[in-house]
C-alpha cells in the first residue's frame, strides 16, 4: 500500500485537530459530561474513523479498506475493558466527576505521544536486532517495580501531591490520611464467591480468546472464505460485542434498582448472557449456510459479552476497598483461559476438527453460566 505524502498530511493534520479540539473546546471547562454531549462526542469520533476507513477503501482498495476496518473494530472492542480499569483507578483516588475527563484527556495524549515514540524506535530495532524483545521486556518488569514503588492508594499519601491539588481534589482530601492496613489475602483466598466468579470468568476468557485467535482462521479453513470476506466476517461479531459490553453494566444496573436486588440484577444478565453464547456456539458451527453460521457465531458473542461489565461490577461489590486485588485475581483467571485456550483450541481443530472448539466453547459457557448462580455479591471477600 503506496500512501502518498499528501494523504499523511491530512491524516496527521486531522489527528492534531481533533487533539487540539478535546484540550482547547472541550478540556477548557471542567465538568461533569452530560449523556446528550457523550454520544454527541462518541458519534464524530467513530464517524470519522469510519470516513477514514471509507477513504482507504475507495483509493487504495477493499482489500486494504477490509483490513482497516478489522483492525479498528479489533481495537475498539478491546479498548472497552479499559473502562472498567479507568472506574477503579477513579475510585482509587476519588478524582471528583467534574475532574475525570481531564485526568482522562492528559492520560490519553501522552499515551499516544509515548505510543507513537515507542513504536518508532521499536519498529527499527526490531528490524535490525531480534534480540530487542528481551530489552523491551525488561523494561517492562523496570516499569512495572517504578510503578509499585510510586504509586499510592490516595492522594494524600503521595509526597508529590500539594496542598492546591488537594484542596482541587474536594472533601476526600480533608479526611487526612487513612492507615489502610494490608492487603487481606486470607480472606480473598478463602472467598468461594471470587473463585465462582474467577471460574466463570475464565471461561469467558477461553470462548473470547478463541474469537480473537482462532476465529479469522476458522473463517478461511472451514467456511473456505475469501481474505476480503474474511476480514469482514471477523469483524462483524467485534462489533456486536462492542454494543453488548457496554449495554451489559447498563442493564444489570437498570434491572438491580428495578428489583432492587442486587444479587438478582448481576446474575440475571451473566446468566442469560452465558446462556445466549452457548446456544449460539453449535448452529454457529453445524449449519452448512457460511452466512447463517456468521450470524450465530456473531449472536454468541454479543451475549458473551454481556457479561463483562458484569464480572468486573461483581469484583468490585465484593472487593470494597481491596476491589483492585480482587480484580486482579479475576482477571488474571480470565487471562489464564486465554492462554490455554489459545494453545488448546489449536491442537482440537488440527486432530478433530474446527467443530469440536466451538462445541467445547458452549459447553463452558454453560458451566460459566452455572458458577454464576452460586455467586452473591452482597458477601465481602475481604471481610471474615
């Protein structure tokens, strides 16, 4: 793909903009966004995106447009977990409302500003030294060792923090310093409800990994398509779960102040989300129309991820003010599926073929959907 230098001028031009917009139009006033402004926003952005991807179809091809298209609703999809990790980080310093979109906008340019650097210099020394991943990988542990020895719970604890940004902070500054005392890892270890919850969000690791890795591959082995249709048919399940996995905290929070039950709230949509992808996993697989299959296989997704802002809502009912540690155990339970699933669902397709990973999938969305039923918010996990 030949870009010319006109087209990087437009494209870095309109991405300097839209920067320049979010700090000087929308950043310029501290406060809290209304639902009328956030779609308004959301709406210009994805349009734009979308005429972007539009204009990579009409002058360089649909090959090309396809595969912008995949990638961007790739990225999007996953970049909706952010907002679970964003609602903790909040929390954890209660940033007041009116503040959070700025404290959001800084963390957003500098991580493109750092993003566009690293990839840079890792792009060129990757070409040149394959032995720049294990640099790049200590890196990461010296990274991560910084940020566990200057990160704080509160503000008021950080000796960078000022009086004036405390007093920017609100109330929470004025109750002093509060002694939290260690992290109770007895109790969280002994909480059957983190373990019912990790069980089922493993799970729901092991069926979303096989979308994000094997799916593109199914579509060209087992439904013989072509690499446009495949781009395309990859993406379309991406983008129903993009819908689903913001509508899922929504719902479950809707239905919870309706019944006023908690407990019923949460696992009514993790139920019935988990339910909605096992069924759709097996005529996804056994019907011989591509199409209806890509349907199915689209619909399971989009009730599997109904249940993500569920399980993280659910961590941090139980977890209180540990809800990061409890996370932590969730997620990284989650992230374990992922893994074997990877490995896993590669060895089934290869020895018995590429219905017996989708079958397999069901079937653990009905134990995820089992585990939830035994799961009660209501019961700390840090308490005894």
């Amino acid at each position: 793909m030949h870009v010319t230098q006109f087209e990087w001028i437009i494209t870095l031009g309109v991405t300097i903009a839209v920067l320049l917009f979010d700090v000087i139009v929308i950043g310029r006033r501290p406060h809290e966004p209304s639902k009328r402004e956030t779609a308004t926003y959301l709406t210009i952005y994805v349009g734009l995106a979308v005429v972007f991807g539009l204009w990579v179809w009409l002058f360089h091809g649909s090959q090309f447009g396809l595969e912008f298209f995949a990638g961007w609703l790739t990225e999007y999809s996953l970049s909706v977990d952010n907002l679970f990790i964003f609602l903790i980080i909040m929390a954890s310093f209660k940033v007041p409302k009116i503040y959070q979109q700025q404290a959001l906008l800084v963390g957003i340019i500098l991580a493109l500003i750092f993003r566009g650097i690293f990839i840079a210099l890792g792009a060129v020394a990757i070409d040149q030294f394959s032995w720049v991943f294990y640099i790049f990988g200590s890196i990461g542990v010296v990274l991560s060792l910084i940020w566990f020895w200057y990160y704080r719970n509160r503000p008021q604890e950080h000796p960078d923090v000022n009086e004036r940004e405390l007093g920017m902070i609100g109330p929470a500054a004025s109750q002093g310093v509060k002694k939290v005392a260690l992290v109770p890892w007895r109790q969280i270890v002994r909480s059957r409800d983190l373990w019912f919850l990790s069980g089922m969000y493993f799970c729901y690791g092991w069926v979303v990994w096989m979308y994000l890795f094997w799916f593109p591959t199914y579509l060209v082995e087992a439904r013989h398509f072509s690499q446009i249709k495949m781009g395309l048919g990859a993406s379309l399940p991406l983008l129903a779960a993009t819908v689903t996995n913001v509508a899922g905290g929504w719902i479950s929070d809707k239905l919870t102040c309706r019944w006023s039950d908690l407990r019923r709230g949460r696992l009514a949509v993790s139920v019935i989300g988990f339910g909605i992808a096992a069924v759709g996993l097996i005529p996804g697989v056994l019907v011989k129309d591509a199409l209806t299959g890509l349907l199915c296989l689209t619909f399971a997704l989009a009730g599997l991820e109904l249940t993500v802002a569920v399980s993280w809502a659910i961590s941090l009912d139980i977890g209180g003010d540990y809800s990061g540690s409890v996370s932590g155990v969730m997620n990284t339970l989650g992230n374990l599926g992922g893994a074997l699933s990877s490995v896993v669902i590669g060895y089934l397709a290869t020895k018995m073929g590429w219905n017996w990973p989708f079958l397999v999938g069901s079937a653990m969305c009905l134990v995820a959907a089992l585990l939830a039923t035994r799961i009660n918010p209501n019961r700390s996990a840090v308490t005894a």
